[in-house]
C-alpha cells in the first residue's frame, strides 16, 4: 500500500493516482520519475533540466543541491557563492579566493587568473614564469640588474654633483664678502696713513734742528776771535 504522501508530486497530497501512485501534475523541483521518488542525480530544478556542471562546485558525489542548485560542498578554486557562479575579485584567486594576486609580480590592471593565479598580462620586468614568481637569470636577468645598477649610480653621481655645487655657491659668496672686507679695511687704512704726519720724519726734523743748534754754539766757541781775545788777554 502506498501513500501519496511518500511522492513528492506537485500540489497536495492527493495528487496522486491511486491506483499506481504516479503524480498527475508531475514532480516537484527536485524530484523526477513518474511517481516522483527518485531525486534528480547531477541536474537540478523542474524536470531535473540543469546540470550541475554549469555550477563550479567541487567534484563528489553530489556536485550540486538537487532542488535549488547549490554545492553542497566546497567551490572549485576560483570561485565563491552558494551556486559557486560568481568568480574571485581581480586581486583574488585559488580556493576560496583567499590567495593574493598581489604576491605575483604581474603586469596589467586584471592581476592573475581568478582560478590558477597565472598572470594575464605577463609578467613584471625581473620575473618569469606562469605566476610570475621566478626571478629572471642569465643574461636577461644580469642586463636587468646591470641597468637597475646604472640608474642608482648615475642617482648618486647627480645627487653628489647638486651637494658640490651648493656647497661651491656657499664658498664662493662667503669668499667675495671676506673680500669686500678687506677691501672696506684697507680704503680705511690708507685714509688714515695720509691724513696723520709721518712720525719719524717729524722725529727726525726735531733731532736735525738740535744737532744744527749744537754745532753752532760750537763753531762760536771756537772761532778765531775767541783763540786772539785769550790769547791777548781782551
């Protein structure tokens, strides 16, 4: 004896036959065969008429809900949400999306592929591979480095060339006051040189006038007239 009650048949309960069971308005979602007690297996929704792998769920026994779709378990790597339909952001990807593109070294706006992370514009200058995580090496590499190595010596060079040069502009102005300087001190040296008397010439007058005067007196004591008015008792 069956129920109908037991099928899963649209409508009530009654919408059954009851003489073989089958459902007269057919299954409800999820539910296929003509009494509507076999579920549907890897489709889902009315008639069982969607297949799960439209979904992005991770593959097992059961890869989707069969009535609404949804993975019962975890979604493919790349991709998130209850149906597993909606793909990792641009700067996730992996299981779970919880992987970073940003730890790739990729070029271009769309870092690397929701799913296996590889990059899609290629990869930044130094780095190689899928996922752009693999230094370059060789020739390419070593030119890489060579002119990384030229730009910060050629920074250097220019950075020192700019200290010289101010420290250059310092000297030079600091260099025309101290001229300026002993120039405004030796206008004022001479100035005062012309304006004031030699003092050894002035000393040297006085001492020629006082030697003259002294011999003089000499030459008066001395002279002839002073030897006969001795000599002659005058």
């Amino acid at each position: 004896m069956f129920k109908c009650s037991d099928r899963h048949c649209k409508g009530s309960n009654s919408a059954c036959d009851v003489h073989d069971g089958a459902c007269k308005g057919g299954c409800q979602i999820g539910w296929k065969n003509a009494n509507c007690t076999e579920r549907c297996d890897g489709k889902y929704g009315p008639g069982c008429s969607s297949s799960c792998s439209a979904r992005h769920c991770k593959a097992d026994d059961a890869q989707c809900d069969h009535v609404t779709g949804s993975c019962d378990g975890p979604c493919d790597a790349g991709w998130q949400g209850d149906t597993c339909t909606d793909s990792c952001d641009s700067n996730h990807y992996g299981v779970n999306c919880k992987s970073l593109c940003e730890e790739r070294h990729c070029n271009g706006e769309q870092l690397c592929h929701h799913e296996l992370g590889y990059c899609n514009g290629g990869c930044l200058t130094g780095w190689t591979g899928l996922t752009c995580v693999e230094a370059v090496t060789g020739p390419e590499g070593n030119r890489y480095y060579i002119a990384t190595i030229a730009l910060a010596v050629v920074a250097a060079i220019l950075l020192v060339l700019l200290i010289a040069s101010v420290l250059w502009h310092f000297r030079s102005r600091n260099s025309q006051r101290n001229n300026v300087a002993r120039q405004f001190i030796s206008s004022t040296s001479d100035d005062r040189t012309e304006a004031e008397p030699s003092g050894l010439d002035s000393g040297s007058s006085y001492v020629n006038a006082g030697q003259s005067n002294e011999y003089e007196q000499l030459d008066v004591l001395n002279s002839p007239q002073n030897d006969y008015n001795k000599i002659t008792g005058v």
